[in-house]
C-alpha cells in the first residue's frame, strides 16, 4: 500500500470515506483539503454504466464552464490558407500549415491542449494518429474540434475561454478538471453543474441500466470526496 505524506493524511482525516456528500458540501471540502504550495486543480471523475469496448456506447462531447479552468489554454491549428489566416488572427498558438510542423508534431511535439482542424487538413491530421490519439488530442466532429474555416475564431475563442473536453476511458470513467482550488465555492459549484448537465446530455442511446454510478471530486494533491449521485444529476446550470 502507497503511503502518504502527513499533508495527505491530515486532508484525508477530514473526509467521510462513507458519506455521499451534498455537491456545494464536497467542493468547500475539497477547497479545504487543497493544501500544496500550488495552486491545485480540482477534477471531478464519474463512473458510468457503459461498455467503451461498444462503439454505440462511447462518451465525448464539449461544453463550456462557466466560470473557465484558471490556465492558459494551448491551442493548435490544422488549417491552410484562409483558414490559417483566420486562426492567427484569432489567437490560436500554434498553426499547423505546412509539413515543417505536422513531421513537428510526427516527432513527439505535443506542447499544447486542443487540436482543432479544418476539414480539408484532417487528412493530414489524421496521420498523426500516433501522438494525438493516445494524449486525447485527435481533432473530432463529435467534439467539435473540426469546424470549417470560418466557424475557426469562435471555436478557438470558446476553447480559450473555457470549453472543454471529455471522452470515456478504457474503464468506462471520466475525468474532467473544473476549476483551481483558489476559485470561488460557488464559481466551482457552476462549473460542476456545467459539466453533470454535459454528461448527462451525452447519454449514449445504447446504455442501459444506471448511466451515472459514481461521482468523485478531488484535487491534485487531495483525497476522493464522494457526491451523493441523485444530487450531482439534480444540479442545474445558473443562466
């Protein structure tokens, strides 16, 4: 068994491992678990009762947190004439145009946190299955990630904003950062109501039985505090 520190074991102290917390009640703890030097991020990961071997059972989708995630969002682009032009212009970090940066990236260059691509680049793109696909960086019309030329500066602006991805893993979970440990309790509460109303939307039509089983909320350095499901799902987005 891992040990922990004694910072880990003091915020873990703090945590009923048998209690299903109310979600306002899991984030304040979380907040007051969050005791590295930095500022930690806090994630929310949910079980769900589908199959990720099934392709009709798949989870992935984008939505947009209210209140962003605290960072800098990385953005590259697959785009080519106009389409590259518009991507500069709309603040994207890296455009990748030219076969000077897609071998880039063929060599390992990941230094970034959403892949968008036009269309007509997603041949290219999609070559580079090899170091996108693993890192969860594929460009996808599910996920929004490929728009035509002109839809480039919202899409880019939205990511920069606070859009966000999530896609099933091999086990059937998600994990999805909502915010800083510095962020207001109610600032991450939204952003946790975001992201419940997101999953629940990207219900696949295949799953059966109980779609949402567990619903865990942690931050880097911290212990899994757990929110009583029905309320997770009960959750609503503030307009």
């Amino acid at each position: 068994m891992a040990k922990h520190g004694k910072k880990y074991t003091a915020a873990a102290a703090k945590v009923d491992p048998e209690k299903l917390y109310q979600p306002a009640e899991a984030v304040a703890l979380a907040k007051e678990c969050a005791s590295a030097k930095f500022d930690e991020t806090v994630e929310t990961h949910i079980v769900l009762g589908v199959d990720p071997r099934h392709a009709d059972q798949q989870v992935r989708d984008t939505f947009a947190l209210p209140h962003g995630l605290g960072k800098t969002v990385r953005v590259l682009v697959f785009a080519q004439g106009d389409g590259a032009r518009l991507a500069r212009e709309a603040g994207a970090d890296v455009v990748a145009d030219d076969d000077e940066m897609i071998n880039k990236i063929a060599g390992g260059f990941t230094d970034f946190d959403i892949a968008i691509s036009t269309p007509d680049m997603m041949g290219k793109a999609g070559r580079l299955g090899r170091v996108l696909g693993p890192r969860g960086l594929m460009p996808n019309p599910k996920a929004g990630t490929v728009v035509p030329d002109n839809d480039l500066p919202r899409t880019i602006n939205e990511f920069k904003a606070g859009r966000v991805e999530f896609r099933l893993d091999k086990t059937g979970n998600l994990h999805v950062a909502i915010g800083k440990a510095s962020f207001e309790a109610g600032k991450l509460v939204d952003n946790l109501a975001a992201l419940m109303n997101a999953v629940k939307r990207a219900r696949p039509a295949a799953a059966k039985g109980t779609y949402i089983r567990k619903v865990v909320l942690t931050t880097t350095m911290g212990p899994g505090i757990k929110i009583d499901t029905n309320a997770a799902q009960a959750m609503e987005v503030k307009e």
